[in-house]
C-alpha cells in the first residue's frame, strides 16, 4: 500500500551456492535493491541478502533427465508359471527397463567468484517468468536470460 516496495519470489530447493546443506529449501524475493534469500534449515531460518548492483546474471536453464527404472514384472512370474512351469515365471517375470524423461527448471544467480543455483522445478512457468521479467526492470538487458 503506501510506501510499501513491490517484491515478487520464486522457491525451490538449494542445489549449490549458499553455505547451508543441499536440498534445503529456499524463497527469493526480489526487490529494487536486493535479493532477499530465505532458507530453512531444520528448525532454523537463516537470511542473506544479495545487492541488485552485486548480480551480474540471472538465468533459468532447462535440464532434461533421462531416468531408468528397472521392473520385473510379478504377474507375469504368475501366469507363465502357472502355464509353462518354472521356465514360464523366469520368461513371464523377466526384468525390464523403462526411461522416463523428467525436465528440471534450474534457476542460475551470478555474482563475483560464486553463483547460487536453485531447482525451482516446483514454481509454474509462469511463475518464473514474472519473476525474470520482474529482476529484468532494474537488472540491465544483458543480465538476463531465460
């Protein structure tokens, strides 16, 4: 309301960058002025803030894993066994691979000799986007990249 800056956040979980434990998840809000990056660690909240003039990229990438999943399939194991025996339930159950392709929304922070990266996977597209274009208003063009 009156006098009260815009900020606009993005969470997800720490990959790299802060000195807190990996997977612990974070909120940035973004201001004029900062970064303001919460974290909770167990019981504990921990605060830093990061000057707007300090950044010198902000960038979400996209990465795609490729995951492998290894089944046997046990209702096969039944039915070939109770059709062909024991040579049926090793044909019937036999292990089969399956892949599963997951995409991941990587959130990249650059400043002097370090970066902050998030998995920021959980936020809508959307989401990011109004956060980049938000930090995009006092970050020079340059600085941004989605």
């Amino acid at each position: 309301m009156f006098g009260k800056k815009k900020s606009i956040g993005i969470g997800g979980s720490l990959i790299s960058g802060l000195p807190i434990s990996e997977n612990s998840f974070i909120q940035i809000n973004a201001s004029p002025e900062n970064l303001s990056i919460a974290a909770i660690v167990g019981a504990q909240k921990q605060e830093f803030n990061l000057p707007v003039e300090k950044i010198t990229s902000v960038r979400i990438l996209n990465e795609q894993e490729i995951k492998s999943t290894i089944e046997q399939s046990v209702p096969g194991m039944i039915i070939g066994a109770a059709a062909f025996g024991v040579i049926g339930a090793m044909i019937g159950g036999r292990i089969q691979t399956k892949e599963r392709k997951e995409l991941k929304q990587i959130l990249l922070i650059d400043y002097p000799g370090n970066q902050i990266v998030l998995d920021c996977s959980g936020e809508l597209y959307s989401t990011q986007k109004k956060f980049l274009d938000y930090v995009n208003s006092f970050l020079p063009q340059s600085k941004i990249n989605l």
